[in-house]
C-alpha cells in the first residue's frame, strides 16, 4: 500500500484530519508533517516538507490544504521533483495523475465538502500514469526544472 505524505497550514486543519481517518480506513499508511493546531503558520512551510518528503523516494504521495490549495500548490511546485496539482474535482484529479503524472495533490480547506474531497482524493490515490505521449510532457516539465536551476 502507498505511504502518504500529508500537511496543512491552519485553515486546512480540520479537512486534514478528515483525510487522515479515509487514509487509515482505506489502508493507507501516512506521515503528517503539520500543522497540529489553529495557531496560524506559514504554508509554504508544510509544503517544502511535504514536497521533500515525496522526492526523497520515502513517500508515494502527498497531499497539502491551506484556504484555497492555490499557495500550498505554489509552494510545493517549486521543489525540484514536485508536480503538484490543485484540484477541485474528481476529473481533475483523474487527469493530473494520467496525465501529468501529479504527485501532490492540492486541496481547499475552507467550506470543503468532505465528500467530494475524499472522493477526490481516492481518485488521486488510484489512478495510475497513462506515459506514452503524456511521458514525452513530464519529461519537459523535468527540463524545465533543470534549465531554471542554471
């Protein structure tokens, strides 16, 4: 079973909590990276460890929430490897795993339905990485990567 990486800022808390107890029900094994309260922290913060947890080969995935899951996602596409993806839907999150081969997944925190995000997050989850043609396209995402670090 995958390991998972999680994180959030403090609007993302109580979501990610939730998303804990589905990782655990679905058999998932998971390290949370914080936050652990209400008390306000930076997001981009939990998105480096996150995003340097899931390049370091130690976990499969991740998933980040802040407010929106726009910063979280901002933060964590800057760490070489990350491709992280924000999504609001289950075809979202379909497509960024086929097609873009996303390793965290970004969400919202805020007046979330818990539903659709499980639902969301269990497509992430599952959904493999088509390659072929889409291959060619992750590839240049990586080039991109190597040629901003020159």
């Amino acid at each position: 079973m995958k390991h998972i990486a999680i994180g959030c800022d403090h609007r993302g808390l109580e979501l990610k909590e939730r998303i804990i107890s589905f990782l655990q029900s679905e058999g998932y094994s998971h390290q949370d990276f914080g936050c652990y309260s209400t008390e306000p922290v930076d997001y981009p913060d939990i998105a480096q460890k996150v995003g340097e947890a899931v390049v370091s080969s130690n976990f499969d995935q991740g998933i980040l929430i802040c407010n929106t899951g726009i910063g979280m996602c901002m933060a964590a596409n800057k760490i070489k490897g990350v491709r992280a993806a924000l999504c609001n839907s289950v075809f979202a999150a379909q497509r960024a795993r086929q097609h873009n081969d996303a390793n965290v997944l970004c969400l919202a925190g805020e007046d979330a339905d818990t539903n659709l995000v499980l639902e969301i997050v269990k497509v992430f989850l599952t959904t493999d990485f088509e390659g072929g043609r889409h291959a060619r396209r992750v590839n240049k995402i990586r080039a991109l990567e190597s040629d901003a670090s020159q």
